[in-house]
C-alpha cells in the first residue's frame, strides 16, 4: 500500500510506528513526557472518578489555562467528529464532548469520515480518532497521515490502548496533535482536548 510523504517508515507493527512518533527520546534531567496510566476501565467508562497526579502529565502551562476554559463552553457551537469502530467504543467519548457543548458526529468509516471532512471542513473544529479494533495498521496510519495532509488547520485527537502514556506535547506531530492512552479519566480527556486546539493555534508558544 502507497504511503504519503509524511511521517515514519511505517512498515513494521502499529505499535513500533506509534511509539517512534510518541516516545520522543529522553535527556538526562528531563522528565519522561509519559506518565503510566493508572485508571481502570470503570473510570474510562463513567468518568466519576478523579485521576491521581500519574494519570496524565501536562505542561504547567495547560494547568494553569484548564480551571478557566474548561467547561461546558468549551466547544459551544463547534462540530467534532468522532472516528471509531463502534459506538461502543465511542459512546463515552461523544457524551464528554456534547458536555462541552459540541455538535458531535460519530462514523465508523474511515472513509466516510473523509468524505464529510471534504465537504463540511470549514465546520469541522476537532477529529477524535480511536484506532482500537481497525484490522488494517496501513489504514489509519494513511487515514491520519492525509488528514494531515490536506486538512491541517483541524486539531487531531488520538486515543488508543496501544499507547505507553499520554502525550500533551504535540509530539506525534505529522499524524496528531495530542495522544492518549485509553482507558482514560474524563479530566485527562477535557485537558487533551484543550490542548489539541492550543497546539493547532499555537504549536511553538514562547
């Protein structure tokens, strides 16, 4: 299968390909950009339970902008679409999202989701990928690499169990703008989608 110019040699597992891109390499003195995820699958699921200070490690400076833009008008007015395998997959994941006042579209096609990109890009104001249960790894990755591609400007959110740890960095760049390990605690999730728009605005701050 052809792959786009963009991102890494993907011809070897999901989950190498993944890593390369999400696992930047570590500096002597600097804190590992992944923190073990320690939520279950209930807070996944309920999102009623608060997550300890491992469950996710943002920069201080997303701490610092959540308390006040956090909420449920975060999204008002936005449409976000919902890439999944399932409703059950996504069902959790879409509730969070309407609670923050987004119009949610949820497909199970990737090629669909294509499709209503091209036509409704302009009202497109987030993408929520989760790649769990796709059988074809060359897919979503030429399914996140042409997203990229030709629609740039709109934040990527990627959630996947095959992930060390949550990555608030941007440091999967060419495929996405923020990753997140699943199962996953609704505080973690809400700070990932604030900082999926505060990279797509402003992806080098000073």
């Amino acid at each position: 299968m052809r792959h786009f110019a963009v991102g890494p040699d993907c011809s070897g597992s999901l989950l190498g390909w993944m890593k390369a891109w999400l696992k930047p390499p570590l500096h002597p003195g600097r804190k590992a950009a992944f923190a073990n995820d320690q939520s279950s699958e209930n807070d996944f699921a309920s999102g009623k339970v608060p997550p300890s200070k491992d469950d996710f490690n943002p920069p201080a400076r997303l701490l610092g902008m959540a308390m006040d833009l956090i909420g449920p008008g975060l999204l008002l007015g936005r449409s976000v679409l919902v890439v999944g395998t399932s409703w059950r997959a996504t069902g959790h994941v879409a509730g969070w999202l309407e609670d923050l006042g987004a119009d949610v579209v949820t497909s199970k096609n990737m090629d669909h989701a294509l499709g209503m990109l091209e036509r409704k890009h302009d009202d497109c104001s987030l993408l929520v990928v989760m790649m769990d249960g796709t059988r074809d790894d060359d897919e979503i990755f030429d399914f996140l690499a042409l997203i990229r591609l030709k629609h740039e400007d709109v934040p990527v959110l990627l959630l996947s169990r095959a992930l060390d740890g949550n990555d608030y960095r941007g440091s999967g760049g060419a495929i996405c703008d923020v990753a997140l390990k699943i199962p996953i605690g609704r505080i973690a999730f809400e700070m990932g989608v604030l900082q999926a728009f505060v990279l797509r605005n402003d992806p080098d701050p000073a």
